[in-house]
C-alpha cells in the first residue's frame, strides 16, 4: 500500500513533503553525536565509557534516520519496518546510557542488577515483529497504529531514566576521589536534558498524534555532546586530550554545515560551500598551531614534575648523606680524641723520655690527628646546619678577648710560616656582646687560620670597626688574594678557590660553609672582598649591636644597659 499524498523520495530519505525542520533537527544530531562519539571511542578505544558513548551515537543515530524514514516515505512497507526498528532502537538507547553513566560516574552494579534490566528488556524484544508492537497501518493518515508494547516500552524508558538520575543525584550527594562537584553537575544536567527533551517528545508526540513535536526533542542530543565536549576539554574526560580551540572549529563548521537544510536557491548552495571550505582550511591551520604550542606546554609540565620528584628525592638523599655524615662524625671524634691525648702525653714525657727523631714522628702525627679532629668538627656543624640542629649557648663575651684568644693559639703557627700577625685594637672599647662565644671564636679563628695558609710572605693583621647598629672584626692578609669570579661562591658547601691547592691541599672547602651560618645565626654577616690575584684579602666578621633570634629565643648582640 502506498500513500497518495506525496511522491516517493530519492534515497528513502529526502522528500518535499517533509517538514521544514525535520533535516535539521535530524541530521544535525547525527552529525554532532557521531563526530564527538567517534572522536572519544577511537581516541581510548581501552574504555569501557568511550565504547558506551559511541554505542549511543550509533543508536540515536539510526533512530534519527529511522525517523526520517517514516516521515518522508510513502511505501507502508518501509514505514512500518523503520516504525519497529524505532521501537527497538529508542529503549536500547537508554538501556545504554544507563550503563554508560554507571561506567563514567564508577558506579558499581552487581550482575543481578544488570540480569533484571536485561529481563526487563526481553519483552521489547520478543514481542517487536507482533501486533502488540504495530497492530496494522492507517493508509488515511499514513501511519502506523502502535500496541500495547508502547506503553510497555515507555514504562521501560521511566524506569531507566528514574535509575539513571538516581545515580546522578547520588554522585552530587557523595563526591567521588578524581571528580570535582563541578564535573558531575555539568555532566548530570547534560544526561537529564538529553533525557528530559526525547523523552518528552516523543510521549508527548505519541499522545497528541503530533509528531512534529518530535523534532525540537532532538535537539537534547547536539547539547548532550556539546557538554561531554566540554568536559573533554575542561576535565579531560575519557582520558581524551581535546583543545577548545578543536571544539569550536567542530561546532562552527556543523554550524555552517547545517545551513544546506535551508538552501532553496543555487547562489546559496555556492556561497556556503565556499564558507565551509574555508573554515575547514583556517580551523586546521588554527589547530595545528594550537595543537604544537599546547603540546610543548604539556611536555614542560611533565618535566616540572620530574624536575620535582628528582628534587624530593634529592633532598631525602642529601639528608640521609647528612644523617650518616653526622652518625660517622660522631664514632670517630671519641677516638681522635683519645689519640690526642695519649699523643700528647708521649710527647711532654709522661711515659718518659723519648729521642728527637721519634719525638719529631709523634709531632707530625699530633699535627695529623688536630687535622682530622678538626675535620671532623666541621663535618658534625655542617650536618647539624643542614638538618637544623645546631645548639648555641649565649653568654656575656668581649669581641676583643675572642680576637685575642684566637691570636694566641695561631701565633706560633704564624711565626713558623715566617709572617707576622698583628692585632689593631678598637679606639675605644666594644661593647659586651651576649653570643656563643666558643663558636664565634671558632669562626674568627677559622679567618686567620685561612690567611695563614694562604699568604706566603708579609702577614696577617685584624682590625674593628663599629657604628651605631654594629661592630666588623676584619681579617686581612697579604696573601694569594680571590678572583673576583670566585666570591660569590666561597661560603658555598665544599666550595674551594682555584688558586688554593698549592698551599694547602688538605682543604675540605666546609669551614667559610659553617663560619657563615653561625655568624647569621646570630643575626650577622660573612663577606669577603679582594683586589685581584696577589694582591691579598679582607674577611669581614659583622655583628649587630642588637638582636633577638626567634628560634633561639634569647637576645643576642649587646647586653641591654651596656
């Protein structure tokens, strides 16, 4: 039986009887759900939410051709054959999007849940090719008369749409690790407007016998893309890396593309394939611009998080080095210690007289052993820096009897290299400082040992200067002297200058390190200025008259009153 009102149309598909809406209500959610469900599938073919998504591209897609069919067709035929296979396609449809949202959302479903929802559906389909599904075709008005099985199906398609919403609503109530609040709203309210706006019109269709109603309906399924577009972008969603600027160029061209459904002239036809063609050029240069610069972005961002892992692991590194630095330093100073001592004691004669010639021999290893004490010493305040355990203990002391005291233990030293060591005193008397005294004496010491070793003729002369906020002990030598290019990297850890091997290669490049930290602990400065190779240096000690520590929480500079 054929209808009389109309011709048949080319292809099954395009007619002039059919509504001026139709095409592109129709063709394009076809378009838009096919292009995103594609893009998502082949991009993670691995996922188990990409392949859903696509399955719901593929049937939304063939119940819109399927639609189409039976609006433009005249053949009773092919309309009640597309009119079943609708029937069919429009609840596997939800039946996949319910599976799809529990996959994306990570929802768990039990195998009785998904066995009961698949005994649910059994009906649909055993019963699609009786007369409860299509009773017989009403050539008058050139439809098909639909069963009971509708109702059956729309009860259905509730019951999955009510389940599909629940797990929604579920997932805003209890946030899921991995999702932000804001990614499951966007999401849900994309799911429940593709639900809402099909289901909607065709209930609405199937009871007024209005089926154009049917066409805005279709309209749920480009916005339901656009949103999972978005989340593309925005979230990353689907493990998919997607650029906006890849989006826009997609929505502008089916857009564009869109306009051929209203074309009625052949000027228009041109003149729109020209803007297509156009934009298909621009959006691929566009793309691939974009494309380059945010994959350098992203191959930056891998790096910074390596570059910030290797940092973590080096600093748990550098303190394991410090803990075992420490620990070692620890064992080996009760030794040396002993060694100096019992050394000492052979050399004054207390286990009586020894020659000169092993007198000399123990002098030498006196001299070693005060090296590798001292060593030691340096290793144990640099870990106790590092690792912020370094204790002071502040009392009343004199600037002048630390330089003093630090004179008396090198000047032997001195006289035995052949130099002088003087000492300039301050014009008028400094104040009582409150500090560690043994460890600023440590550091003023360390000074005038280094300008020892490193002067070969002429001497080593300390001198003050002071102000109003601070006192400057200055160590200056005629020696080596420091390149410029050198400086900035002298009170470095295990830093060395380059000159400084020839004189004295024992070095350990730690103990300008550990002066440098004590005299800021104590709210102080360190600095060292030269003229040149040969022409010596100055080595500034810098004390403020007043300062308290936080940490040590006790004042230290000069004593209040003073």
């Amino acid at each position: 039986m054929f209808c009389q009102d109309a011709s048949a149309p080319f292809l099954f598909l395009f007619s002039d009887i059919a509504p001026q809406l139709l095409y592109y209500s129709h063709f394009t959610g076809i378009i838009a759900t096919l292009v995103i469900g594609s893009y998502v599938f082949f991009k993670n073919t691995s996922s188990i939410s990409a392949f859903l998504i696509f399955i719901v591209a593929i049937l939304f897609s063939l119940w819109s051709i399927f639609d189409v069919i039976t609006w433009v067709n005249i053949d009773s035929r092919i309309i009640m054959l597309s009119w079943g296979l609708m029937n069919l396609v429009e609840p596997l449809i939800y039946l996949t999007l319910l599976y799809f949202v529990s996959h994306y959302l990570k929802e768990k479903t039990d195998y009785r849940f998904k066995f009961v929802v698949v005994i649910l559906f059994l009906p649909i389909l055993f019963l699609l090719s009786t007369t409860y599904n299509l009773k017989y075709f009403d050539l008058s008005v050139c439809e098909s008369i639909q069963g009971e099985l509708m109702k059956y199906n729309y009860s259905f398609e509730i019951l999955l749409s009510a389940l599909i919403i629940y797990f929604l609503v579920k997932n805003l109530i209890f946030i899921r690790e991995g999702m932000s609040r804001k990614h499951i709203v966007i999401f849900s309210l994309g799911v429940i407007f593709f639900i809402i706006s099909f289901s909607w019109a065709n209930i609405v269709g199937n009871i007024t016998t209005d089926w154009e109603i049917t066409q805005y309906g279709l309209f749920g399924a480009p916005v339901f893309m656009g949103v999972l577009a978005y989340l593309i972008v925005r979230y990353k969603a689907f493990n998919v890396k997607v650029f906006g600027v890849q989006a826009l160029m997609l929505s502008l061209i089916i857009i564009i593309a869109s306009e051929y459904f209203f074309i009625d002239s052949l000027v228009n036809f041109i003149l729109v394939g020209i803007t297509l063609i156009l934009a298909l050029g621009f959006g691929y240069i566009l793309t691939k611009s974009v494309k380059r610069d945010i994959q350098q972005k992203e191959e930056l961002e891998v790096l910074s998080q390596q570059l910030v892992k290797a940092n973590i692991q080096l600093k748990k590194l550098d303190k394991a080095k410090s803990e075992f630095i420490s620990i070692a330093s620890h064992q080996l100073r009760t030794p040396l210690t002993a060694i100096k001592g019992y050394l000492s004691l052979v050399v004054e004669g207390s286990y009586g007289q020894v020659d000169d010639s092993v007198k000399n021999a123990l002098q030498k290893a006196y001299s070693a052993n005060e090296r590798l004490i001292l060593l030691v010493e340096d290793l144990l305040n640099a870990s106790r820096i590092e690792s912020g355990r370094m204790k002071y203990d502040l009392a009343d002391a004199r600037l002048e009897d630390l330089v003093s005291q630090s004179c008396d233990s090198l000047a032997l030293k001195a006289e035995d290299e052949g130099l002088f060591l003087k000492v300039n005193a301050p014009k008028s008397p400094l104040p009582v400082f409150h500090v560690d005294g043994i460890k600023v004496r440590e550091v003023i010491s360390n000074f005038i040992d280094n300008a020892i070793k490193y002067t070969e003729k002429g001497g080593v002369e300390i001198g003050f200067e002071s102000d109003s906020n601070s006192v400057k002990i200055i160590v200056s030598d005629t020696g080596i002297g420091i390149p410029r290019d050198e400086i900035p990297y002298l009170f470095k850890k295990f830093s060395r200058g380059k000159n400084t091997s020839r004189l004295n290669a024992t070095g350990t490049g730690l103990g300008l390190f550990v002066a440098k930290n004590i005299i800021e602990a104590h709210g102080g400065r360190v600095w060292v200025e030269s003229d040149g190779i040969g022409k010596g240096s100055r080595f500034y000690i810098q004390l403020p008259l007043k300062w308290i520590d936080p940490n040590i929480s006790t004042e230290v500079g000069m004593k209040e009153g003073e």
